[in-house]
C-alpha cells in the first residue's frame, strides 16, 4: 500500500491527548501527516516526515480533523420555509412543527428519502464533515421508523432510533400507548439497525418516567441512550442523561447549578448545538459556564428541515465562539474530538497514528479562521478514509 505525506502545513491540529497538556488542540506548526491506505501512520515536524510515494503540498495552509456532528436528523421529507419566515417576520402560524416533517416524510418514497439524505450528506462533505451521526424521529410508526434506520445505516455507523421524537399523532390521546410500542414492537423493529437509542425529554414531548422507560428498554436491546435534554425549559433530561450514562446530553440550554455537577462528574458529553438557537431566536447555551466546570462540551449542527436547517459545523464553530463564550480552540475541539466523545469514539476526531485519515484542509493558515472569517467557505479539500473526496 503505497503512503501519501500531506506537508508544508502551517497549523495542525491533531488533538493528540498526549500533547493536551498545555495544548488541547496539539497543534504542531510546519507540519506533515503521512496517511497509508484509511488512516493516519505519522504526523509530526515536516522536516522529520518519513519518505513517501506520494506528496501532497498543503501551501501553507491549515489542516485539521474531519469535523465529527454527533447529532443530525437527515432521514426526512418536505419542507419548512413558510414556518422559518413567519417565525422570523414575527407572524403566526398554526402549522408547523414536527408533525409537517413526520406526514411528508410517511408520504415519500424510499428513494425519495435516500435522495435527500444523499445529497446533505455531500453538502456537509463539502464544508468538512466526515463522521456523522443521524436519527429517525419523523415516522413515529414502527415500519417507518424502521425505514429510516435502515436507510441511515446503509450511510452511516452512527444510527439512532427517535421514535420518541414527539407522540405519533395516531396516539394524540393515549401517550402511554405509544411509549409501549416505541418501547415494544418498534423497538424490536428498530434496534437490528441502530447503534444508539435517543428521546426528547421535554415539556410536550417525553416526561422524565417516560424518558428512562424508553432509554431502558433501549438499553435491554443493545443501544445505547442519548438524550434531547434541557433544550426549551428547565427539566430532568440532563440528571437522568447522568443516571444512565447517556453519551451525550444534548442541547443544554437551560441547565440549574445541580445539572453542570452533575455532568462534570460524569462520561457524559454535552453536546451544544447552536444552530437551533440561531434558528428559533432562542438564549444560547452557555457553554463558558460548561467548559468552566469541566464539563466535556461536543459542538453539532442538529441539522432538520425544522428548527436548524445548516449542515454547517463551521457556522457553529464561529456561533459558539461568537455568543457562548468559547474561545476559538473550545470550539474546534469542539467539532472534531468532542463530537467523537460524543460517539465515544477515538477512531475519528483526531489525527494520530491509527486513528481514520479524515482531514480537512482550509483556506487558511490556521484553524483560528474558522471563528475569524465567519460565513466563508474556507474548506478546500477533504479525505475522508484516506480518500480525498473534495
Ligand atoms: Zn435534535
């Protein structure tokens, strides 16, 4: 198998844990990583690169971890443009939600389906995103929500069963109907397909007894819990996300003093996801509050047609350092290892010997200008498994 060294690179960031002390990011200035056939077999000084077939020269450019989003929702039909603009011109309206989402999406073909998920998912390659994690949530019947898993699954590892995404409107008037069969036969359905299984604990959603009945019998099956928490109140998501080892709590908006304890002292991520603040106008997590207390902090683009339609980890990049306290470092972390913290994963996210070669190069001679030149599409070139793909 012939190698490849990428050199002349002014910043690398390889997250390397070894080089965390000072450094979280383990930058390494003038550069060289060599990849041989999907990983990565040496990174270091450029001027100490071991000799290749192969020489790619970055110009002096930045290179960095494939961005890791530990949370998207890209198995999904339709459209929400009319609910974004009334939302954003200050007017009404009573449609809307995620049941639009959930009666176009039972209305698409298959191949309808996979045609959207194919095409968000080259539009996130295109702005560096190499390991994505994505959910059903808009079937809420046991054959589709088992459509979505198995079509997610022919695209990704990362798949997470949301049947309890909202109550299927088929159950408007019997919620604890439909938390046995998202606990029953959709998830006997459901659990052969994926890898995670995820609620939305909430007011109007899933209550607390609810959400770790639905996560328990998840676990019983061989997934493992996520959980939507403390996105638009107060709640018990992010306690009971702790109580179970949930991998990753997510949005985290509205946290009490007890909650950022009770992360801190956990294996559980909190995944802020400021594209759906963005979207719905909504206060910002505080991440500072977070990284302050030491609590593991994962950054993703909750990418839906409804309440944060950006595929973008870079925006999210310059919205946390922007309005959530993060300093540009935080928040490339952020994206690449703390999304694979997120996945408990240590395969992706970092650039180390071993670890997949996903690499992104930017326009830029540092990761910094992510933050810097928001908006710009500073990505230029993507491998993803030692491919380059952009
Ligand atoms: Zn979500």
């Amino acid at each position: 198998m012939s190698a490849t060294v990428i050199t002349n690179i002014a910043t690398l960031v390889t997250n390397d844990p070894s080089l965390r002390d000072p450094d979280p990011l383990g930058l390494v200035r003038d550069a060289a990583v060599v990849i041989e056939g999907d990983r990565v077999v040496w990174t270091g000084a450029a001027s100490k690169a071991p000799a290749t077939d192969n020489r790619v020269d970055a110009g002096g450019r930045a290179v960095l971890p494939g961005f890791v989003d530990s949370h998207s929702h890209l198995v999904f039909a339709g459209d929400r443009t009319e609910e974004f603009n009334a939302r954003m011109s200050g007017r009404p309206y009573s449609a809307g939600g995620i049941r639009t989402t959930v009666a176009a999406t039972r209305a698409a073909s298959e191949a309808e389906l996979e045609a959207t998920l194919t095409r968000h998912l080259a539009e996130a390659l295109r702005q560096g995103t190499t390991t994505f994690e994505t959910k059903s949530g808009y079937g809420l019947t046991v054959e589709d929500e088992e459509r979505a898993l198995r079509l997610a699954a022919r695209h990704t590892d990362e798949v997470t069963y949301l049947g309890a995404h909202v109550v299927a409107p088929e159950y408007a008037d019997d919620p604890a109907g439909y938390v046995d069969l998202v606990t029953g036969a959709m998830l006997d359905a459901c659990a052969p397909h994926a890898r995670w299984i995820d609620v939305f604990c909430e007011k109007g959603a899933f209550d607390g007894d609810q959400a770790r009945a639905i996560l328990t019998a998840g676990r019983a099956k061989g997934l493992h819990p996520r959980i939507h928490a403390n996105q638009l109140s107060y709640g018990p998501g992010v306690r009971l996300a702790v109580e179970l080892d949930a991998a990753s709590a997510d949005h985290c908006t509205h946290l009490t003093d007890a909650d950022v304890d009770a992360l801190a002292n956990s294996a559980t991520v909190a995944t802020l996801l400021p594209g759906a603040e963005f979207s719905t106008r909504a206060a910002w997590p505080d991440a500072r509050r977070l990284l302050d207390a030491g609590v593991t902090v994962a950054l993703s683009t909750d990418c839906n047609p409804g309440s944060s339609y950006t595929s973008s980890v870079p925006f999210c990049v310059a919205l946390a350092v922007r309005d959530m306290g993060m300093t540009p470092d935080e928040a490339v972390w952020a994206a690449t290892a703390g999304g694979a913290a997120a996945l408990r994963r240590t395969d992706v996210g970092r650039l180390v010997p071993g670890a997949y070669a996903d690499l992104v190069l930017l326009d830029a001679p540092s990761h910094v200008h992510l933050a810097y030149r928001p908006g710009v599409p500073l990505v230029t070139g993507v491998w993803r498994r030692g491919v380059r793909e952009v």
